[in-house]
C-alpha cells in the first residue's frame, strides 16, 4: 500500500522561519529542522536564511557528506506542492530589501574606525609639530 506523500506550498513552508518553528525546503522536499537547529555544525543562522527558499544550491556548495542526508529522512514533512504559487513577490521584495540593508550598514561601520585612526593621525601630527 503506497504512502501518501503531504503536499506542501512553498508559501507555507516559508512561513516557518523562526527559531521555535524551521522548515527548509531541499530539492523539492520539505524539512522541519526545528529540533536540529541547536546540532547544527553551521550554526542556526545558517538554516534560518534557507528558509523561503528551496536551499539546494546551498546545500549542495557545502558539501554534505552521506551522514548528513541520510539525517534529513528523520526531518522530512513532505514535498513541495508543483501546482501551489511560490512565494509571494512581497516576501521576496522584502527578503531583497532586508539584505540591501545589511550591505549598507556594513559599509557605514568600516568609516567610523577609519575616522577615529584619520582624526588621531592628524591630531598627532599637529602636537608634534608644536614641540
């Protein structure tokens, strides 16, 4: 007697995002990594990014050994629902905007040290030119 397999729209499976509550999406397949997020060797951060997303080039780049999907079969939910619309564009837009900002704010923090090392050259050159 054939199992079912519980169809999963990439929208739903993107909803779970948080800490209490991860699904990543894989090849197709859909993953509560919820109880793993702790025994990640990457960090939760890492598994928390894939979500909305199917992660497969991610996790195909790093080089998951045997082990590791063999594990996955312990977290599967189900499989993604072909025929469900994939996430919203709204999602995506803010996912896009979100990222924009971290880019931005990391190349605001890199003035401020090189202002503070600036200010104390010249402030230096000035005390010493007074001796």
């Amino acid at each position: 007697m054939p199992t079912l397999t519980k169809l999963v729209s990439m929208q739903e499976a993107s909803e779970h995002n948080s800490k209490d509550d991860c699904w990543v999406v894989i090849d197709g397949k859909v993953y509560d990594v919820t109880s793993y997020l702790d025994e990640h060797p990457g960090g939760d951060d890492v598994l928390l990014t894939a979500t909305g997303k199917d992660a497969k080039e991610e996790f195909e780049d790093v080089g998951h050994s045997q082990d590791a999907r063999d594990m996955l079969k312990n977290y599967f939910v189900g499989e993604i629902d072909p025929s469900a619309a994939t996430i919203p564009e709204t999602k995506q837009e803010e996912r896009a905007n979100t990222i924009q900002k971290i880019k931005d704010l990391t190349r605001q923090y890199w003035a401020v040290p090189v202002a503070v090392v600036g200010i104390s050259v010249v402030l230096s050159f000035i005390y010493l030119r007074r001796k």
